[in-house]
C-alpha cells in the first residue's frame, strides 16, 4: 500500500483509529504477541518521544525498531554502545579536507530517524553524557557548528536486565530524557510455538524485506498533533499532578518524579486514548500509562529495596490509594 501524503483515515470513533489500527497489525505480521511493547511503542511515537527498552536478548527489541522505521518509510540506525565507544563516534566529528584547507563536518550514526542504541549501558559516562544535547534538544554541537536532527526523530535504547558486568548505570538526568521505560518479558508457550512456525514457513528478513511503508513523516507529524489537541478533563489534569506528586512524599522513595514526569504521563495518557479508539482521555489510560513513565524516574529506599521491592511495586501501592476521578 502507497502512503498518501496529508491524508489521515477517518473513522467514527477518532480520526486516527484505523491508521494505528493499521500499523499494529503489520507490526504482528513479524512480532508474535510483545502486545504491551508494541503498543507503548507506537505511543512513544505518537507522542514524539524517546523510549527505553529493557528485556533480555532475543525478545525482538531490534527488529520491533527496524519495522516500525520501515513502516514510515524513515531512515534507521543501530549503534552498538560498548566500553570503548567514544561521543566522536556517536555524534560525529570535524574532518580536515585538504582540497579546501578547511574543516568538514561528518556525521555520525546518530544522525539519523529512529536510532536503535543497543545497550546503552555499556558506554562510559562522556559518551552516554553526548546523548543529553541531541536527546533533549534534537540537535548536536560539535567544534562551536550547531546541527539539527531530520524530523522525525527518536533515540530507542536497550538494556538487559540481568548483566551488569562491564555496565555503566545511567545517570538520573539521562534517564529522565526518556519519555517511556518499556519492560519486555519473555513470550508465553503458544506465542512461541507461533513464533517457531513463521520462522519454519519464511524467514523474517525476508518478511521484513517485503514490507512496505504505510504513512510518511509529514502523516506522522499531522497525526502528533492530533495527539496533542486530545481532549482531558481539567481534573484529569489534577489527576495526574496528584500521581506524580505523590512519588515525591511516598517513604519507600529516596527520588520522586520530577515535572517532566508529569508532562510525559499526560503526553502517554493522550496516545493511549488514540491508540484505543478514542479522542478523549480517561482515567484508566492514565493508570496504563504511570508505570512506564515512572518506573525509571523514581529511586526506590534502600530498605526497599532489601525487601525486595521494584519500583512498579511502589507505583501500584500509591496508584491503589489514590481516589480515581469519575
């Protein structure tokens, strides 16, 4: 199918019902089950932010990343982060060309639409720091230049939850750059038997080689605005304020949400009402919503976290006190 450029499918329930409709179900022609992940996904998207990815390997983080760059028909990009790895290598950097006697910029690997960063962990502290400018500012500066990021433009990073050998923790400003913390667990037994069976039947290079773009950036970008002007009611609004203030004053956390928390819950809390048919948000995407936003935001106590505790356990303890609007 040929993407048609301005024009957004109509449909009674939202205007961009049956496009997201459309795109996860391409997406499940290639990923077997991974519901949760594709949907908090494209609701990353849909809210033009960035997203980290924690699972352990295998469970189709990449490929997930590479389809969705192929169904917008945008540019992608893979950098392994590693040990070594240095921000030049990342960024980009000034090279001297002989034939004008000047210096040239040349672009790295970031330089690109989606940007897969494969355990974004394992870089030292200066070259996780160079992701701050472009990730906040979608920008890059190098040698005094200023140059922007193509539009659209999304950092998805990943990390396995298991090896922390040779690891770098992330910092808390980094990580609360990124709009959304997805976790990823391992499929059920019947998705992957499934899983087995497309595999046996065609291989998914193969599948996602043959797939073709359903919309194009500029659809996108009508569609995050369209995202943007859902309706919330004003205690909605309260709501979420509530939830995120409430991070700040609960005895098992040591570090509360910040207002961008705040902000990123209402932003998902949007998407996911589109992502579900309607143009307006109610309570329960915002409860959908809070666990991905907050998980990597707030710092569990250390006696917490001698109990055993997970930060989504904190999350479900203050979600189940707070008296839900209606």
């Amino acid at each position: 199918m040929e993407p048609t450029e301005g024009y957004i499918p109509q449909n009674d329930a939202h205007p961009l019902t049956a496009l997201v409709d459309q795109l996860q179900d391409r997406i499940h022609e290639v990923i077997v089950g991974q519901h949760g992940m594709v949907e908090q996904l494209l609701a990353g998207l849909l809210a033009d932010g960035h997203i980290l990815i924690e699972g352990v390997p295998g469970v189709a983080k990449t490929l997930t990343a590479k389809l969705l760059s192929k169904l917008i028909n945008i540019r992608f990009s893979r950098i392994q982060f590693t040990p070594d790895l240095m921000p030049s290598d990342v960024l980009g950097t000034s090279v001297f060309n002989p034939q004008t006697s000047t210096f040239q910029f040349k672009a790295g690997p970031v330089f690109s639409n989606i940007v897969l960063i494969d355990e974004i962990n394992r870089a030292p502290a200066k070259t996780q720091a160079a992701l701050f400018e472009v990730m906040e500012e979608r920008q890059v500066t190098v040698d005094g230049m200023t140059h922007k990021m193509q539009s659209p433009f999304m950092v998805i990073g990943t990390q396995n939850p298991i090896e922390h050998e040779g690891t770098y923790r992330l910092p808390e400003a980094q990580l609360d750059r990124f709009l959304l913390k997805i976790v990823v667990n391992y499929p059920s037994l019947p998705e992957e038997i499934k899983i087995l069976e497309r595999h046996n039947q065609q291989a998914i290079t193969e599948l996602l080689n043959n797939m073709e773009p359903i919309i194009t950036p500029d659809l996108l970008s009508n569609a995050r605005m369209q995202v943007r002007e859902t309706h919330i009611e004003p205690k909605l609004l309260e709501f979420v304020a509530k939830i995120v203030w409430e991070t700040r004053n609960d005895r098992s956390l040591y570090l509360g949400a910040s207002p961008r928390a705040s902000i990123a819950l209402l932003q998902i809390a949007k998407a996911f009402s589109v992502l579900r048919g309607r143009n307006f948000v109610i309570p329960e995407d915002i409860l959908g919503a809070a666990p991905a936003v907050l998980r990597h935001r707030i710092g569990l106590t250390p006696e917490r976290e001698m109990e055993g505790a997970t930060t989504d356990d904190v999350i479900k303890e203050i979600l189940a006190r707070m008296e839900i609007p209606r």
